[in-house]
C-alpha cells in the first residue's frame, strides 16, 4: 500500500479524519493537506503540505512526492456558506473532483474518497425514510454540486474502471472542531453555548427534524468503506447513511438533562429554507447489507460525550 493524501485536511471532517487515519495506518503515511496552513500542533503532527485543490500541477505534483495511492477529497463549501458564492462553490465542489477523478483516470492514483451529502436530495424527495434511489431535485448549489458529482463519480467508475467511493453524510456534529458553515450547525453551537451561556437561540425552527451522526461514526465510516473490499462496494454514486434523527427541541430537552435550567428560543434565518428541502430520516439500508455498516451513537449517547468532553 502506498500512502494517503487527505485534501482539505484542516476542515471539520478532515482534521479528525487525519487523525484517525494516522492511529490506523501510521503518522508518514498519512499527508495531510489544505489551501493554507492551519493549527500549528495540527500541522507539525505529521506529514502536510500546502495544496490548492483547483490546482491541478499542485494535487499531481504531491501525489507524485509522496507515491499516493490513496486520496480522500474533502475541500467543499458547506451549504449555508456555499449561497454566499454561488460561483466558487461550483468551481470548487466540481472541479477538485475532476482533477482527482482523472488522476486516477490516468493511474496516478488507485482509489478516491468522495463525500456527498443529504443535500442531494430536494422538497419533491420523499422527506420519512428516504431511499438510496428516489427523486433528488436539490435547490442549493451545494446539493446541485453534490448531485452532479455523485453522477461524475459512478460514470468514471463504469466507463474507466476508477475505485472512488462515497457516503452522503448527514448533520455531522463534534466537539474537536468548530462547524464549518453547514445548515446543520446548531448542534454543534447548541452545546457550546449551553455551557457558556446556559441558553441559545436556533437559527431554525423548534421541529425541524433533521438526519443526524455523530463524528466519531462518520468517520469510522468514511474509514470503513474506503477498507472494504471492491465487490462489497455495489453503489458508485454515494450511499446513504443514518444514524439518527432530531429537532432543536428534542436536543435541547437532552441537554436540559445535564444541564437544568438550559433555554433554547427560536430565530430561524435563511438555513430554515435550507433545512425545509432536505429529508427528515433516511434509510441506510444498503450501506448496512453491502459493507455492514453500524452506527454506534445514539442522541443519548453523543450528548453525554459532547458535553463531557467541551466541560471546562
């Protein structure tokens, strides 16, 4: 096995995933990399170079310095952030995914890690259990981004042979890193102000039911797909996965738990529309039969953690 190159390292689901694939594989395997430099003890832990994913010459040119086999590629701009810049937000969703897809085209590289999102999907996509195939009319360019690629991804596996593979993640939520501007934010937000504050106002609504995971999961995901052998892997576009679904209420009547006297109040924002076309729960299934996939953390569960880990 040659070494993995993890691009857009310093981001939320990047820095721990670093992290991890350094404890599995060792810290000079693993070359971390983003279009600038970030936390200082983050950058001297291990291998890691400055990298601008829409730079074809730079991605090929540290693919080729460290003999990569493996790419996982994780520079995006989020949904709430990506409105912002339209433009960029396709420029750079889109076309750091062609440079890696045809570097692997080419056989510069033997397997990609892509992830796409719920996203995908749209307000015409049925919202309770929603399908690994369904319609997908996503209404933000984030979505529309995601879509797209999850077409480039399953065309450059039929037609080239190419080994990339893809989960579409729900709400990520970890107390390491801090929300890297994603509708889904406030569940990260919520806990931190909980402690700071003892109250937190929500951008949206009290019931907005949104599918959600744990870090600590999702990235034992992305790990164990990326692990599984060829055969087991049968979608090429990106598969669901779950773990769990809630609203602000129900996450701040938890919290309320741990911490009594906790308020939440509501001022939903331009994320409520957002959040209005995307799925309330979805059905994983696939996932869970082809590369037996398991969620271990529960709201339950991931609250005690987030909170005991964020206590000053």
């Amino acid at each position: 096995m040659g070494n993995i190159l993890i691009i857009g390292a310093c981001g939320q689901i990047g820095t721990e995933l670093t992290k991890k694939l350094r404890e599995t594989y060792g810290r000079d395997k693993v070359i971390a990399s983003d279009v600038r430099k970030g936390d200082a003890a983050f950058v001297a832990a291990g291998p890691f170079e400055v990298v601008n994913a829409l730079d074809f010459n730079q991605v090929q040119d540290v693919i080729e310095k460290y003999n990569v086999d493996e790419v996982y590629l994780m520079a995006a701009l989020l949904s709430a952030t990506a409105e912002k810049n339209p433009a960029f937000a396709w420029d750079l969703n889109m076309n750091s995914l062609f440079h890696v897809l045809n570097l692997a085209k080419a056989g510069k590289i033997k397997k990609i890690f892509w992830p796409s999102s719920i996203a995908v999907f749209g307000p015409t996509t049925p919202k309770q259990n929603t399908p690994q195939y369904t319609v997908m009319e996503p209404s933000t360019v984030y979505g529309i981004s995601k879509q797209s690629g999850e077409r480039w991804c399953e065309y450059y596996h039929n037609l080239y042979g190419v080994d990339v593979r893809s989960i579409r993640y729900p709400g990520l939520i970890s107390w390491s890193t801090p929300p890297g501007g994603g509708t889904t934010d406030y569940a990260v937000d919520i806990y931190h102000k909980a402690l700071s504050d003892g109250k937190y106002t929500c951008f949206l609504s009290e019931e907005t039911r949104l599918p959600m995971m744990y870090m600590d999961d999702a990235i034992r995901a992305t790990v164990e797909i990326m692990q599984a052998k060829p055969e087991g892997v049968k979608i090429r576009s990106s598969y669901n996965l779950s773990a769990m679904d809630f609203t602000p209420k129900e996450i701040a009547e938890v919290i309320g738990k741990h911490i009594p006297g906790f308020t939440i109040d509501y001022a939903p924002d331009f994320r409520q529309k957002i959040a209005d076309s995307w799925p309330q729960s979805i059905n994983d299934d696939n996932a869970r039969k082809d590369w037996g996939w398991q969620h271990e953390f529960d709201l339950e569960k991931m609250t005690a953690d987030m909170l005991e880990h964020l206590a000053p």
